[in-house]
C-alpha cells in the first residue's frame, strides 16, 4: 500500500489535469454531422441519434478535414490482379432485374445499374470505408423481410448468381463490399425490433438494426447491449453478429459466441433456418447458430437475431493516464484486475503516436498537456457509485502513488466520459484520414503485444518509405488496442496506397505473428484482406473442416463461395 502522504498529492494531481482538459471540438450534435465523414455515411442507413446520443461522441468525425486527399477508390480487381472472377457464376440481366423488382414491390428497393446507369447510387454498396476495396456490382437489393431474402437466394442459387450480404459496411477487411460484380443484399430495411423483455433482458430484433438504435432501445429499460464499437451509429446488428464483432467491452461482457441466443438465417438454397431461440441454456446437439456467428456470411444470411443483454450499470468512470512504457502499461493493467476486479469493464491501449495522430486529424486537444509514450483508458462500471468511487480512488492512488501512471484525468461527468471514449473511438478514423491505412488486428501474447509495433516502425525508419513529405507512401505507425483481451490494431497510416508498403508488411506481420501463435484477426474477420493468410492461424485440418461446412451449406458453390467472397 503507498503511504497516505504520497497518494493524497498523486490523487490531487489527477483533479487537477482535470479541471484543465477541455472537450475536443469535434464532439457534435447530429444535426451538425459533417459531409466527409466516410466510415458512419453508408447508404441511407444512417441511424439518427437524439440530442443525448449525439452527444456521446460515438459520432466523432472531425468537423473539417481540408487536408484530407480525395481519391477514387481503385476496384479491387485492378489492385489485386490475382483475383479472378468465376466465369460459373453468370452476369444478372434485365431478366433478373424484372424478377427482383417484381419480388421486392418497390422499385426503392432495387437499385438497378444493369437497365441504366446507376454508378452514382451504387457506390455506397460498392466501396468500402478505408477506401481500400471497390466492387463492381450493377444491382444492389434491398429485402424487408426474410421471406423475401429466402426467395432471392433461391432465385440466386437456381441462377448461379453470386451474392454479396451487406450490413452498415462498416467492415474493416473488405468483406462487406463485392469484389467483382456480385449482386448485394442490403439488409438496411429489415430494422424492426420485435422484442424486449426486461426481466431476462431478452432483445429479439431484424439483423438491420443499426447498433446504436438497439442499444437505445434495451437503454430506455436500463440494459445495454453487449457489444460497443466505434462505428455504433451505422454498424448493423446482424453484420456484428455475423463478424462477431469484439468492441470495447468484449473485457466485461464476451463475444457475440457467449451473448448470441438465436438466430434466423437464410441458407445459400433459400431454406430459412429458424434457431431464434430465446433459451440461455440448451443442450440438444449441436449448437448451429455458432457456425454463422463469425461465419462471415460465407454459409447463410443472419436475417434476425435473439441476444442477452445485461443490466446497464448505473456508476460508470472514466479514467485516461499517461505511462512512460509499455511495462508501466502492463503493470497498470495487473492492478486494475487486482483492485477493480468485477467493475473494471474495459482497458484500452493507446501509443503516443495514435494519439498524435488521432489530434492531427481531427483538431481535437488531447486531455493531458504533456507528451506520454503510452496512454490508456480505463472503465468502471458498476452498481453501486459509492462503492466503485471507493474502488476507484484506492485504484488511483496506487498507481499514481507508485508512479506506474505519470498522469492522468479522471471523468467528471457524462460529457467528459464520451470525450476520453473519444480519443480513443476516434483513432480508427483518424488511420486513414490522410489518405489509406494499412490495419493489423491481432491476438498477442500480452507480453510481446507492443514489440511487433516497435519491429514495424523500425523496419519503415529503414526501408525509406516512411517520411514526413508526400514523397513518402508512410506517414506513421501507430499501436492501440484492447489491452484487456490482448488485441492490437497496428495501423500503418499512408498517404496512398501502396504496393512497396503492403509488401513490406505482408506476410511478415503474419509470421510474426503466427510464431508467437498468436491470431492474425482477433475480432475483424477475414474478409477479402486476411482470407489467404488463414493458415497462419489455422492449422491445414481445421481449413479442410471448414471447406467441409461450408460446402454443406453451399453445395453449389463448394469451392468458390456464392455466398460472401470469403475464404
Ligand atoms: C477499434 O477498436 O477501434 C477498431 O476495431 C480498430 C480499427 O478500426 O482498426
Ligand atoms: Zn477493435
């Protein structure tokens, strides 16, 4: 325990940073929301917050980006030559395209580049956020109802035309865009929630449900959904199931695995699998809904989901610090296990590098003055305020105390919280403002975690392509992630996309990774990006077994996948 006399002063330097933290200038009311903002644009799915979501920072887009570069985006196809489109699989004609608008009964519901030109309205479906990946799909279907999901899959599977789902395109490894000109189901009007029951805390909702929108919904009853991630105001329900999407607080409440009780989902042939089971526990064979959680969409289509979701904590608190090494980071993260225990309900990892950048892009003041090689953010969350502020200062003045933290800021209302959230929700964006951004998801050993950021900025410093002018493809390489469930992103942040900079990188992120057995996508998915590097996690048994499901599913298409380009 550190003596009084030394944790009282670390206690009052904490108030003090925060008296002097200001908000960043990006925090917004919806009604403001910029032009530019790419990753939270898609389509029309746009869920409008009210004035205290707004508020909460998830929509944290800076307000002006004049130096962000405007590029086309290349289709995939021109960047990976390798790819080739699978001459089975047939070219939609204006047959088809009377038979979906027949179907569907609108023709809003159908965007149709095959009879007139609707590249305009089609890009939104074709091009991904990063703007990495751009499909070239000429129809674009948007179903609202599973019934009708059925009957294009099966029109589809009859056909061999291929298909691409989409949820909110928030996807990070090109998944959610076609490649070639695969036809895209939108599952954006399939948005109802069916069901709340707050005694089991139940939510039974359509697979279109933009996160944040359900999230409202359980909150109005005071649950929470369990998964959080930047990208709440567009993401869908269903792609967040179907990627098992990991977020913010995977630490306190698990993964999509543990939280997902059912689903509805359409099969590549157009059965409509019915598991929307609302049972926390039952054991009768296998458990079939595991397989599309995570499944990419490569063996059906989740069209509705039942998830557990728990009480919404009423004591929430924030706390943002600055460490001078990773050391002093994993010592932090030891005590706030040790002494925050049961409300510690996330960790977050930030180097100075993401934060700088994160600052650069979107004009916001980072809550501490001075410069940290490393920084974190801590969440409590429990029920009882007295007790957690409690827990808290005890946590506090240890690691001030002990000089494991050299400064820190502590929250001191809900505006505050969604700011510090902020800095670190906003790096993402922040990657690939001035141009691209080359992203590593991974589980590592907590150990060895940071030293593959530290390999790769060195291994930049060397090669010449990282410099501070336009003659240089790299501008940074920045490290955070989700301390508390050993995840790193390592973004290597460009100015262009570049093929000297993706061959620096790949496959050696992958061996290095993979000889520490770690994972080279902890919570993106495969996608198009990670699909061929599978077996740098994967040993060649689990693959065969895979292909095995998958063809079960997808006879048609055993090997070249009618539904999703993934694998
Ligand atoms: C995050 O945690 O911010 C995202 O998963 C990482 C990313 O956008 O690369
Ligand atoms: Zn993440």
């Amino acid at each position: 325990m550190p003596s009084l006399h030394r944790a009282v002063p670390a206690l009052r330097r904490l108030r003090l940073a925060n008296t002097a933290f200001q908000q960043p200038t990006f925090v917004v009311k919806a009604a403001a929301r910029p032009t530019c903002q790419l990753r939270y644009q898609h389509a029309e799915a746009k869920y409008e917050a009210d004035a205290s979501t707004a508020a909460s920072g998830v929509d944290h887009s800076p307000q002006e980006q004049p130096d962000r570069p405007q590029f086309k985006i290349k289709p995939t196809s021109e960047s990976y030559p390798n790819l080739k489109r699978d001459s089975r699989f047939k070219e939609v004609t204006a047959d088809d395209v009377k038979f979906f608008k027949d179907l569907l009964g609108s023709d809003s519901a159908v965007i149709d580049g095959v009879t007139q030109d609707a590249s305009e309205d089609l890009e939104a479906f074709n091009a991904d956020w990063m703007r990495k990946y751009r499909g070239q799909t000429k129809i674009a279907l948007k179903p609202e109802s599973t019934e009708q999901v059925s009957k294009i899959m099966k029109y589809c599977n009859d056909n061999l035309l291929a298909v691409n789902p989409q949820g909110g395109n928030t996807g990070l490894v090109g998944g959610s865009v076609p490649v070639f000109d695969e036809i895209v189901i939108n599952l954006s009007r399939m948005n109802k929630i069916h069901t709340f029951d707050d005694v089991s805390g139940v939510l039974v909702a359509d697979a279109g449900v933009i996160l944040q929108q359900a999230d409202d919904h359980v909150g109005a009853k005071s649950h929470i959904f369990p998964l959080d991630l930047g990208a709440k105001g567009s993401c869908q329900i269903g792609g967040n199931v179907a990627t098992n999407a990991g977020g913010l607080r995977l630490l306190r409440y698990g993964s999509m695995h543990g939280n997902v009780l059912g689903i509805e989902a359409v099969l590549p042939d157009g059965t409509i699998l019915d598991d929307l089971s609302m049972l926390r526990k039952n054991n009768t064979g296998y458990d079939l809904k595991q397989l599309f959680i995570g499944g990419e969409g490569t063996i059906g289509i989740i069209t509705k989901i039942s998830i557990l979701c728990p009480q919404r904590s009423q004591a929430v608190n924030v706390a943002y610090f600055g460490l001078e090494s990773y050391e002093k980071v994993q010592q932090a993260f030891r005590e706030a296990k040790k002494q925050l225990g049961e409300i510690l309900s996330a960790f977050e990892l930030m180097d100075r590098q993401s934060q700088a950048l994160y600052k650069r892009a979107s004009g916001a003041k980072l809550p501490l003055e001075a410069e940290h090689p490393f920084y974190c953010l801590i969440e409590t969350s429990g029920s009882n305020t007295d007790h957690d502020s409690e827990k808290l200062n005890n946590f506090l003045e240890h690691v001030m105390g002990e000089e494991i933290v050299t400064d820190g800021v502590v929250a001191q209302d809900e505006t505050q919280i969604h700011s510090l959230w902020a800095c670190r929700e906003g790096i993402s964006e922040a990657g690939q403002h001035f141009g691209g951004v080359y992203k590593y998801d991974l589980s590592i050993p907590l150990p060895q975690l940071y030293d593959l950021v530290n390999e790769t900025r060195e291994r930049f410093q060397n090669n010449g392509l990282m410099g501070d002018t336009d003659d240089f493809p790299v501008l940074d390489v920045i490290g955070y992630g989700h301390m508390g469930d050993s995840n790193l992103h390592l973004n290597v942040a460009t100015r262009r996309y570049d093929k000297q900079v993706e061959k620096a990188l790949e496959p050696w992120v992958y061996e290095w990774v993979s000889k520490r057995n770690g994972s080279i996508s902890a919570e993106h998915g495969l996608g198009l990006a990670k699909k061929e590097y599978i077996g740098y996690s994967r040993s060649e048994t689990m693959i065969k077994v895979m292909k095995q499901v998958k063809g079960l599913f997808d006879p048609v298409s055993e090997r070249c996948l009618i539904v999703a380009e993934n694998w």
